[in-house]
C-alpha cells in the first residue's frame, strides 16, 4: 500500500475526505504505474464532483486494484503519524504540526494518545499571548525559546507510542 492510500483511508474513516485527495490519490497512482479503468477515470474526475462520486470511483479501484482496507486502528495512527513526521522533517513547522495534530484529537473523540497535542496548542496560544513559562505537564515546562524544540521531542515521543499500539 502506498503511502497515500494509508492516508486516504484515515481521512475516510475521520469523515474529512475530498475529492481532491481523492483524485491526486488516483493521479499519484498512476504515476507509481498502478492502472485500472476505475483509476483512469477517477485522476480524471473534475475537482467539482461530489465526494460521494468520488468516493464510489476509489472504492471501485480499490476493488480492482486487490488493495485491502485498513481498519482504524491501523489508518488512524499511521495518519497522525504523517503530521508528526512533517514536523520532524520540517515540512511543518512546530505551530502547524501542533495546529494539526489537536484538531486530529477532536476527529478522534478525545483519544487519549492525543492529550499532549491539546496541552501544547494551549502552550502556544499561553505563549502567543506573552505569558511564559507554560506548564504543559505537571513537571515540563514550555517557554517561548524552548517551544520547537519540546514539540519536535513530542513528536519523536508520538511516533514511538503510536507505532507501538497501532
């Protein structure tokens, strides 16, 4: 399974697919030689289409494509897996990263993995408004210089936890 497809299957199961992602799903495909009639016709779907039309296509290459479906607790933690991953790549930065991963706490019904993701949105919205130093656990502190560098130790954290359950 390739790597967007895993993401494709965690937005589904969170309820926060596109058709866009959809189609550049398919497009991606195309270009790693994957073909179907399905898959054709979906990278060629126009960005207007309801998702459901959308949707339908996917699963029907899916189907064609003998691709099996993660279930959610695989597909979810391999998606916050891919924010945390960003951040410590620095294709997101800490703000961003964090931003990302405690809306994905909300998606997931308050899961507790994602505890940490609320506390340091709290730090930052703490230390954007001049308040330092911010508490995020009982015995950790955040301050304005330190705050890249606790998220991306969190993240490395984040990972080794979600990979371990999921």
């Amino acid at each position: 399974m390739t790597y967007l497809t895993g993401i494709i299957f965690a937005k589904r199961v969170l309820g926060i697919d596109f058709v866009s992602d959809y189609i550049d799903w398919a497009g991606d495909m195309l270009t790693r030689e994957y073909d179907s009639r399905n898959l054709r016709i979906l990278a060629s779907t126009m960005r207007s289409a309801s998702t459901s039309e959308a949707e339908d296509y996917f699963l029907r290459c899916v189907k064609e494509l003998q691709i099996i479906e993660p279930g959610p607790e695989t597909a979810v933690p391999e998606y916050a897996c891919y924010f945390a991953r960003q951040i410590l790549d620095g294709q997101l930065t800490s703000r961003e990263g964090v931003r990302a991963l405690y809306r994905l706490r909300f998606e997931t019904d308050d899961a507790p993995e994602f505890l940490v993701w609320s506390e340091l949105d709290d730090a930052l919205d703490s230390l954007t408004s001049g308040n330092s130093p911010y508490y995020y656990r009982s015995d950790e502190s955040v301050t304005p210089e330190t705050f890249d560098t606790v998220v991306k130790q969190e993240a490395e954290r984040f990972i080794v936890r979600m990979t371990k359950t999921g």
